[in-house]
C-alpha cells in the first residue's frame, strides 16, 4: 500500500475537478487529481459539445428542408448518416484532445488513476493500492444516466446519451424514454435527420418549464413536428428481434411497438455510491446526499466540498466551472471558508425552438409579489421573418423594487435573450433600467422589449423613454 499525503484531494477530473485542482495550484498548496475513467471531461466526451455538433448537423437539414418557403427550390436534401456521424466524432475528438491535453500537463505525480473512496473524513482508497491522507477533499465526481424500469432490465440493448455519438450509423426507428432537456435536443436532431423518432414519458411534463403557460406552449409546439406519448402508463420493454418492442398504455388503449433502438435519456444522478460516503460521519439524507453550502461549496463544517453534476442541482457546464472554482479555493484554505456570490440562473436546451430557464423560474417565486410580462413569437416581426415565428417568453418582476428576477423562455435563438436577462438579473435592473437600453430593429431581442412594455404597463412605471411610444411604431414588435 502506497500513503500520499496531500493539502487537497480532487475527485473526478471533469470540469468541476479541473477548476478545483487548480485554485488548489494557485494557492501554492499540494492537490492529487484522482480519475477512474478517462480524462476529456463529460461536456467534450458526451455531452455538451457532441450533443451540439448532433444539432448543428439537423439544423443544416432543417434549413434545407425549409427552405422553399422563401421560394428557394432545392432537391430533397439526402442524409449521409455515416458521414453526420463521422463529423460528430471527428470534432468531438477534437475537443476532447484539447482537454486530454490539459490534463496532462499537471505534473504525472499529482494525477492518480483509479476510483476513489472514503475510509475517513479525509483519508481516500483509491483502487486497491493506494492511500490517499488529505487536508480536505473536493468531490467533483459528477453524474451518470439513470435508466428507469422497465428499460434497466434491457440496459444492454438500450442506448444512453453517450452511446449515440458511437453510431456508425442513424436508425431507422428510435425511442426516445424521457422529454428532458437531453432527450429534446438529441431526439429533435435524430428526428430531423430523418430517424422515425417516439418520444415516452410518464409523466405529462416536457422540457423543463415550471410554468403551466409555458408547458402548455412547449407541449403544443413541439407536437406539431414530433411524436409524443406523455402521461403513459404499463411501460414494459423487450428485446426482439430486429430492436426492442415497447408497449404502453394511453388514454385508456394498449399499443406495442418495435423499434430499431432505444435511446434511455430520463435524467442522471449523481455518482456518490461508490463514495462510501457513510465513513466520513456526515449525515446523509434519502438520496446518500450530505449537507451543501452553494455558496462555500463546504459540506456542513468539514473539511469536504462538493463541485459540479455530483450535486445534482443545477446538471451544467458553467455550474460545475464555478463550483469546482469555490470548492477548490476553499478546500485549499481550508478552515478558512468564504462564501462567494453565485451568478443569475441560466440554463438553455438547444431544441427547435430553443428552450431557456433565467434567474429564478416561475416555481421558485413567491407569486403574490411579482408581475409578469410576456411576448408570444407567433407574430414577432423579425421571428417572421425568418420563418420561425414559435414561441412565448415570460418575464418576471418584483412588484415592490420592479427587478427583473426571472425568465422562462420558449422560442427562436432564446440562447442570446436569455444571457441579456441572466445579465438583467444579476445587475439588479428595473425594467425600467431595461427599457432604457438600446434595440435595433427589426430583431428578435424586440420582442423582450415587448415583454417588458407588458411589465412596465402592469407595474405602472416608465423606463427612459415613455412607454406609450414603444409599441405600435414599426409592425411586428
Ligand atoms: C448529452 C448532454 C448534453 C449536455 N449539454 C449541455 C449544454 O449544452 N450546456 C451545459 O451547460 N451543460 C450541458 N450538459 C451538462 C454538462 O456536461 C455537465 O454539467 C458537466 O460536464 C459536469 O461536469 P462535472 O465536472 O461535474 O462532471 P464530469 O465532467 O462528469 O466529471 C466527473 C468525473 O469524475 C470521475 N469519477 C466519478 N466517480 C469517481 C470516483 N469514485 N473516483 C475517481 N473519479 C471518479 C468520472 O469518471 C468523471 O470523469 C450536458 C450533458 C449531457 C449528458
């Protein structure tokens, strides 16, 4: 048995890792990277940008297949499955070189290979072999697919999100378990580049929308292009031949269907299992989950942080980043903790059109105290335009202070409104701070001027230019 003593010990390096080692680095204390799988992190291997590059892949299809309707006549557009594959990979390897390569410039002895666990609050096993003595110790040990029943009991022959970047080919027939951010944007793009694509959930709930406005809109939306089965009963799988056959009741009548493959994208928990977190004498709720502090990232008093997907709060890229960032710092100074301030809420779901929860959602405030304002994109002026006039935004104010707390978001490049709110947001802006910015016209972002007309009207207050001249000037605002 090998004993390495260290200030901080870092578990999982993927993005939340990564940050932590090195704040451990800059701080001049000693880390030890420890890493069971392989190095290139979840958002370059499969997630992130693979997941990306998918959708980049349908959308060039999606313009094709589009395109008559400004008079542009193209032949029917043919999919080169292998080929879409293949870029998909190519550019994914490349991402996940740069990363490797990052990783491999921490000096070899401050890297361990192996999976770690717990004996003591701060001693780690990692594989068979070696003892780990820290000061502290980051757990960034991030998240994994949850495969729900009755699909566990095919796992061998069901995909996982990750499993669909290996394709060497699209399927013919594809169902998709879960209407989860990660199902809509693969399932959407699988679609897209012409796989006959079903969509299954048990529940009623699509996308990641708590308002009931919103989840009426994004369930009405997407139905007018894919195929879902939401609110399903009796789910059974089974392995035939030629794929897996699923039967499911709805509305009352049993169907049966086979499918070439089956994509398992219900959501991921957090790898803590293999932890044995029981042996750090923290106490652990339901899930196996200790105590959390998001703005120390410190577990309760001692001397473990937890950074990234592991939490299993908010599943994100810049999420892990910043924890990882927190955790590190803290661990390295460990028992000197400072809290920091967290950035707005921003998270974005790369569909058709595009999905993005700013700030706080609708769920997470207090409904009696705010006001909300909203633009429907049916008749948008520039989403016309561009032929993509779908969607509805919500936006939301606190009555007393007219901040801007909140957005939740369906509709066309949503992605780029959505940072000008999370920037709203964690400025502390008024909507009438907001309405005093600039808007070119025509653009999409007017259509947030909209939504924020509304709140001005509802709030009775005026921005820095009157509100009456607002609306109404040039069509499709
Ligand atoms: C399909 C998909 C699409 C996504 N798209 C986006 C997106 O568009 N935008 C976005 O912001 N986020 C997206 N995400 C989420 C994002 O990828 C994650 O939030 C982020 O990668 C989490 O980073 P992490 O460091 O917490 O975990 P990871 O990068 O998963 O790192 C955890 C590491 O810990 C290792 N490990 C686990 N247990 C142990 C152990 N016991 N001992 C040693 N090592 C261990 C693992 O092998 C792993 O390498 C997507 C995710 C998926 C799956």
């Amino acid at each position: 048995m090998t004993t390495l003593d260290v200030d901080v010990a870092v578990i999982g390096a993927g993005t939340a890792g990564l940050s932590a080692r090195r704040e451990v680095e800059k701080a001049g204390k000693r880390a030890i990277l420890i890493e069971s799988g392989h190095y290139g992190t979840t958002c370059a291997r499969e997630g992130c940008m693979p997941s990306k590059l998918l959708v980049a892949a349908a959308d060039a299809k999606h313009a094709v297949d589009g395109a008559s309707r400004f008079g542009v006549r193209v032949e029917a557009a043919r999919v080169d499955g292998a080929a879409v594959l293949a870029r998909v990979r190519a550019e994914r390897d490349r991402f996940v070189g740069q990363v490797v390569r990052l990783t491999e410039r921490v000096p070899a002895g401050e890297r361990l290979r192996g999976s770690a666990r717990f004996l003591d609050r701060t001693t780690l096993l990692v594989g068979d072999d070696t003892r780990v003595r820290a000061r502290a110790v980051v757990i960034a040990s991030g998240s994994s697919p949850w495969v729900p029943p009755p699909f566990d009991a095919i796992r061998e022959r069901a995909d996982l999100s990750a499993d669909v970047f290996e394709w060497r080919a699209l399927p013919r027939t594809l169902a998709v378990v879960g209407t989860g951010i990660v199902a809509l944007e693969l399932g959407q793009a699988l679609h897209r580049l012409g796989v006959e694509t079903a969509f299954f959930n048990p529940f009623d709930e699509l996308g990641p929308f708590t308002s009931p406005r919103l989840q009426r809109a994004a369930r009405a939306l997407f139905a007018r292009e894919l195929e879902l089965h939401l609110g399903i009963t009796e789910t059974s799988a089974r392995v035939v031949q030629g794929g897996v056959r699923i039967g499911w009741v709805e509305d009352g009548a049993h169907h049966e269907r086979t499918f070439e493959r089956v994509l398992v994208a219900a959501g991921r928990r957090s790898n803590l299992a293999a932890l044995d977190l029981a042996k750090t004498g923290l106490p652990l709720d339901a899930q196996g989950k200790p105590p959390w502090d998001r703005r120390t990232c410190q577990c309760g008093d001692s001397p473990i942080f937890m950074a990234g997907d592991v939490i299993g709060r908010r599943q994100l890229l810049h999420e892990a980043s910043d924890e990882g960032h927190i955790a590190g710092a803290n661990a390295a100074c460990f028992p000197e903790v400072t809290a920091h301030v967290r950035r707005a809420g921003l998270a974005i779901a790369f569909t058709d059109p595009q999905i993005a929860i700013v700030g706080r959602s609708f769920a997470e405030l207090p409904h009696a105290e705010i006001a909300t304002g909203e633009v429907s994109y049916e008749e948008q002026g520039r989403a016309r335009v561009m032929g993509a006039n779908a969607g509805l935004v919500e936006l939301y104010a606190e009555r007393a202070s007219c901040r801007v707390l909140g957005a939740e978001m369906l509709g066309p490049s949503v992605e780029h409104l959505a940072h000008l709110v999370a920037w709203a947001v964690q400025q502390g802006m008024t909507v009438q701070d907001c309405l005093s910015m600039p808007f070119y016209h025509p653009t999409l972002e007017e259509g947030l001027r909209t939504a924020l007309i509304a709140l001005a009207k509802k709030l009775d207050v005026v921005g820095g230019c009157r509100v009456e001249d607002l609306p109404d000037e040039c069509p499709g605002m």
